[in-house]
C-alpha cells in the first residue's frame, strides 16, 4: 500500500533536544513557578512523574489529562488540584517557552515538513501526548513550525494512550481516517516510535537526537538524518 501520510515525532526529531536536559530544564522552571504556592520542588517533579506514569498506563478508557490530574488530585488533593489548573496553564503560555533555550534548532526539519505537504503528503505530528495543547503549539514554533502546519497533533486533552502502546498509533490512524499500512512514523527513540511498527506502520529511526533506552538493535530500521528520510521518501514513490 503506497504511503499517504507521515507522521512526526516532535522532541529531539523535528524540535532537536537532549531529553534529560530539557525535563531537568523545564522541572526548573515550573517548580520556580509554583513554589509561592505551596508546592516544594522535589514532591512537585515526584508528583508529576506519578501523573505521567498513569498516562502512559492509560487503558483507553479516559483523556490522558483526565488520567494525570486523576493522579495529580490522589497526591495533592482535589479541591487543590481543581484552584490551580489556572496556574500550570498560564505555566505552559508564559514561562514554560524559557525552556526553548534548552533546545536546538534545525532547518532541515522545515524544510522537510513543507516539502512533503507540497508533494501531497498528509503530515501529522505524532508528539507523545503528555502535554497539553498549549505547551505542544509552543514547542512546534520552537521548532519554526506552526500548528497549521499538521493535519493533527497529539495532545493529552484529545488522546487516550501513550507512545509506546500500539493502541496510541491505532488511534492517531483513527483520527486521521487513514489506515495503518498508508503512515510512515518518523522519531528518534527506538523504543517509542519504533513501535508504530507493530500496528503495520512504516519506519523511519531519525539519528540526530538518538534515544535507544533499551538498547536495540538499529539494522533493523531504516535510519539517518533528514537528508537520508527524504531519500527514503523519495524512493517510495
């Protein structure tokens, strides 16, 4: 089946980023943020660890934000949880864009995107849907995108699972109407993006922001930096 529809990762493959700096950076700076408001730092970062945990485990049978503030109210408490979800928002509008600092840039990732729509590709962004909306249009321009640039984009207010449950693509198919065999899922982490692969997806192991946690073997995706996908691509036509 000819490929209609290449979805992207965000983190570390169209917005390039060491993960371990950009968590410990954007922890930094949300913790400042809520610190006047009772929360000590290190309980803060536990807590939302805990959250994101339970959307990763996510069945299916909620919202990932209803799954993480599920979580985030067991810890701090309901009627907490419930008078600052207007803070973690204005969080995510305002001072979480401190962290594009942490981030790199790369124009081969734009010039990618807008190559492809104009070769009448869909183009999708399959970022792991931990983040709300807000914190996700932020970091698509961080990468010199903009959301109108995607079909669709996966967010924790619209999505049910998480990366790496084939259910996540499942449902990213769904939305888009299209079927498995037709995407190609391109991302960095060899674990959570390679899974696409399990649903029938085709492929692409982008190598600039490499994350290979569980230390699998490479040969068996096709690999590269931009110059190479759009190789790839061009072959399957």
């Amino acid at each position: 089946m000819n490929i209609t529809t290449i979805l992207f990762d965000l983190d570390g493959t169209l917005l390039p980023m060491d993960q371990e700096a950009f968590t410990t950076g954007y922890f930094k700076i949300l913790a400042k943020k809520l610190a006047p408001y009772g929360y000590e730092p290190k309980s803060l970062v536990d807590a939302i660890w805990a959250g994101t945990a339970a959307m990763v485990k996510n069945d299916g049978s909620c919202t990932n934000e209803q799954a993480f503030w599920k979580k985030f109210a067991a810890i701090y408490g309901e009627e907490k949880c419930q008078s600052d979800q207007g803070l973690f928002e204005d969080f995510y509008a305002n001072e979480f864009n401190a962290a594009r600092d942490i981030c790199g840039f790369n124009p081969a990732s734009v010039e990618t995107v807008h190559k492809l729509k104009e070769c009448g590709y869909r183009v999708a962004l399959a970022t792991n849907p931990i983040f709300p909306h807000m914190a996700t249009e932020n970091r698509i321009r961080w990468a010199g995108l903009v959301p109108e640039d995607f079909e669709i984009y996966t967010t924790y207010e619209s999505s049910t699972f998480c990366k790496p449950n084939p259910a996540y693509y499942l449902e990213v198919a769904r939305t888009l109407g299209v079927k498995p065999e037709e995407c190609l899922m391109v991302g960095n982490d060899a674990t959570e993006d390679m899974a696409a692969r399990e649903v029938g997806m085709d492929v692409f192991l982008l190598t600039d922001c490499l994350i290979n946690a569980k230390k699998r073997d490479l040969n068996a995706y096709p690999r590269g930096d931009f110059a190479a996908l759009n190789a790839y691509i061009d072959a399957l036509q």
